[in-house]
C-alpha cells in the first residue's frame, strides 16, 4: 500500500467519523421535532445517533480490516 493509498484511506474514515459522530447529532438536535422536546428526550436521541455512528464505524472498521482492505 503506498503513502497516498494509506492516506486516502485514512482521510475517508477521519470524514466518516466527523459526519457521523459530530455533524448527524448536531443536524438532529437541530430539528424542529427534537430541539422543541424537553431536555432529557434530546439527549436521549442524540446519544443515540452519536452511539449508532460510533457503533457502526468500529463494525466498519473491524470488516475492513477482516477483507484486508485496511
């Protein structure tokens, strides 16, 4: 694997992780549904996407590294 493949590589799931750990639960508290509940439910929804993301990162990474792709 050369140096840019591995940084190509690396840059991807640096995105995915900052989408789907810190941009997604932003955009949701966001929402006029979520951000009019009352605190403890929009917490509760946003723990719940941020751990989905971060779940299902780690399952995407551990499968990469399974196939050898990373």
């Amino acid at each position: 694997m050369t140096w840019m493949n591995a940084s190509l590589r690396a840059f991807v799931i640096f995105v995915y992780f900052v989408v789907a750990t810190v941009w997604l639960p932003n955009f949701v508290v966001r929402l006029g549904s979520v951000a009019s509940a009352s605190s403890f439910v929009k917490d509760s929804v946003v723990l719940a996407v941020w751990g989905a993301g971060l779940v299902a990162g780690l399952w995407l990474l551990r499968s990469a590294q399974r196939r050898g792709i990373i």
